[in-house]
C-alpha cells in the first residue's frame, strides 16, 4: 500500500460534495521508501473526485496561522449566554 496524495485547482463542486480539479497531479509514496526509491508523480488533468473518496481538503498555499482572540479572558468583558447565545445559560 501507499500514500496518495491529489493537488489540482478547484473548479466547481456538487450537493454532493463530488469535486472538479484541474490541472491535478497525483504523488504516491510507498510506506517503506528505500532511499533509491522517489516518489510516483503522474499528470491528471482534469478529474472528477468523488465524496466518498475524500479525507481531507487543504488549501495548498495563502494560508496564515493565527493565534485565537477567544484563549484569553478579559477582565470586566462577560460573555453573553442564554437564549440566542451560542452558550447555554
């Protein structure tokens, strides 16, 4: 078995969750890589992914991590509960 991993530029998507890529490369990469061994990279083009297949969905560049405004608590600041609050009362 192996790793596959499939980058490509989204160009639409269904109620189902079934996505277009295009320009899409797929890499497989063994468990065990020996180190005369690379990993297989194949040209797609444009592919059709069903739901069922997806595990995950990362952007593959623009993303910026950033520390949570909601870790620390502010002396004097209450947060709203109750009804229409997302925190129960």
């Amino acid at each position: 078995m192996g790793n596959r991993e499939v980058v490509g530029i989204l160009k639409g998507y269904d109620q189902l969750m079934n996505l277009v890529l295009d320009e899409t490369v797929e890499t497989v990469t063994l468990e065990e890589l020996t180190t005369t061994q690379k990993p297989r990279v194949r040209n797609l083009g444009r592919v059709v992914v069903r739901s069922t297949m997806l595990y995950e969905i990362n952007p593959a560049e623009g993303v910026t991590s950033i520390d949570s405004p909601f870790t620390e608590v502010v002396p004097g600041v209450s947060v709203p509960t109750g009804p229409g609050s997302s925190v129960p009362a």
